[in-house]
C-alpha cells in the first residue's frame, strides 16, 4: 500500500478527507489534533491514494526522539489495516521516531495473526481508548429505539419527562464544567480543568454539544457529545447526584440520541464500556449497567498494536514512552 504525505491543501480540509473515507473518527480529526496540541503532540498526516488517511500525532521524548500514535487509525478499510501499518512506519522512518502505536476501529479477530506477526506488528501492553463500546443505531424510529430499552429505563424516562426535567444546550462552559466536577466529587475521580473543555468548545465548534439536565433552577446532569460526519461520541457526562426522583439524567440521555438523529447521525458511540465485561468488581460496573439499559450493540475493537519504527529506539518506547502515552 502506497502512502504520502498530506499536501497542504489536503491537509487544509482534512475533516473533509477523515468523513470520505466512511469510518470517521473525532480522534483522526482536525479539531482533534488542536485539542492534543496543547499538551505538546505534533500532528502529521498521510492519505493512502483514494483509500484511506491517518493523522499521526507525534509525542516528544527524551533525546530529541519521537513516539507516534494515530488514535483510532488509519482509517482504511479492515483487510488493509496491517500495510497501511507497514506503509506508515516507512513513511516516519525520517522523524527520529522509535515506534507507532495505533488503535483502529477494527473487530477483535479482524486481522490475520500471522500477516501482524510478519509485519513485527504486536499487541500493546497500554490501552489508551476503550477495547469495548457501546453503539446505538440512530436510523431507528424513536418507538422502536424505546421499545428494545431496558423497561426501568423507558420507566425512567417517562418519569423525567412527567417530573417535568427540561433538558438543554449550553454555550456555557463553565456551567457544564460545574456540574461535572459535582459527578466527579460524588463519585470520585478526577476531570479536566476548564481550560480543556474551552478547548473542545473552541476545536469543534457547533459539533460539540454541551448538554444539561435542569430540575427547576438546578442543574442536575451534564454530557457532552462531539459529532462528525454521519457518526456521535459521548466524551464527558454524569448526573450531579441531587434529584434521584426526577432521574433527569436518563432523560438527557435519551434528548442527545434524538437531538444527534436530527442532525442526521446514524451511529451514537456511548464511548467505552468496562474492559472485564461488567465484572462486579470493577468500579465502572455501574456505569456499564446503566448505558446497557438503553439497548444497542456491544462492540470489541482489536485494541492497540504496536511496531517499531527504528529498531534501535524501540526500546526507549518500551521503557519510557508506553508510559507517558498512557498518562497524556
């Protein structure tokens, strides 16, 4: 497979290429990259002919070196996933690079095992996003859509609606920033600061949406979604905690699935389920049971691979590098 630099025109309406090639991806995307190089990523991009592209991000380590990674890349087709690997590690060979990471939206099971291990491609010790998701089918009509729900989850959207949740968008990041950081106190983990969700607000512009839930004057639920092409991503959201009878954040869900369908998406990625599979033990087990409630299609994705670039630096990726990508 043959790959080459992006030209700058190409480079220039790159959104335009990642939605050509009908599996976009908000991580292969323009506003994306934006986003990443705030912490320092450096952002390349290849086209493959007319079958695909991939926005490599260059992460800088110690020694003048590099690591890349193409977050949920190359976006080709399945059977071409391990040449377009190979093509792309030739391709950064000139960038002092010690190897590439990519975590493609490719089915466990997808690629010929011995066509990776021919190309020294191996699975990665690290996950940096999600092997499991949830996907909801947003052709639907909305009664069938209901209908395949959990029926405590249909209850509970009925609920917030008789209660009278009023459910809305904000431009209003520091509003939204608010009641994440109430969900991240109750339930106790950490969340970006608001100069990150500035920073989404400001890469994607109209296609990212900042929904609240409000009980009367309080706001009482938040999620936000990025949208692109015909395709949705849940990115940030929870419920504050407050107004348990009201169950204003089921209802939030359902408005976003109805307010991306309007805006012509087919495919809504709820963005990560647990990686044992709903074991009870993991803590995000609850939130798993929850985002089940709603019905859709429980995907595995391959993972993330890994190869080395310039072999004598792939070392440095094993000892230093799989670990600043995990943490960035």
């Amino acid at each position: 497979m043959r790959v080459r630099p992006a030209t700058a025109d190409e480079a220039g309406r790159w959104d335009e290429l990642v939605i050509a090639t009908g599996r976009p991806h908000l991580l292969q995307s323009d506003g994306w990259a934006k986003v990443k190089a705030a912490t320092g990523w450096r952002p390349i991009r290849f086209v493959f002919g007319e079958d695909g592209v991939a926005q490599v991000l260059l992460r800088p380590l110690p020694l003048g070196i590099v690591a890349a990674y193409a977050p949920r890349g190359p976006l080709v087709a399945n059977a071409d996933v391990t040449d377009a690997m190979v093509a792309l590690r030739e391709a950064l060979r000139s960038q002092r690079c010690t190897s590439l990471l990519c975590d493609p939206e490719v089915p466990a099971g997808a690629l010929s095992p011995d066509a990776l291990v021919s190309a020294r491609i191996s699975a990665a010790p690290v996950h940096v996003q999600p092997t499991r998701t949830l996907l909801m089918d947003l052709t639907q009509e909305p009664e069938p859509m209901l209908a395949a729900m959990r029926k405590k989850t249909r209850q509970y959207i009925r609920k917030a609606e008789r209660a009278g949740v009023v459910t809305e968008e904000t431009t209003d990041v520091r509003r939204f920033h608010a009641v994440l950081r109430r969900v991240a106190e109750r339930d106790h983990f950490g969340i970006h600061d608001l100069a990150y969700f500035e920073r989404l607000r400001d890469a994607f512009g109209e296609r990212a949406h900042f929904q609240i839930a409000r009980v009367g004057k309080e706001d009482a639920g938040a999620l936000l979604v990025v949208r692109m092409g015909d395709r949705a991503w849940e990115l940030f959201g929870g419920w504050s905690g407050h107004h348990a009878e009201e169950r204003p954040f089921y209802l939030l869900k359902w408005r976003s699935f109805m307010r991306m369908k309007q805006l012509g998406v087919t495919r809504y990625d709820m963005w990560g389920l647990t990686e044992r599979g709903g074991d009870a033990d993991d803590a995000l087990a609850g939130v798993e049971n929850f985002k089940l409630g709603f019905g859709g299609e429980i995907v595995t994705w391959i993972g993330a691979l890994e190869m080395p670039v310039t072999p004598g630096l792939f070392p440095l990726w094993q000892l230093a590098g799989r670990r600043r990508l995990a943490g960035a």
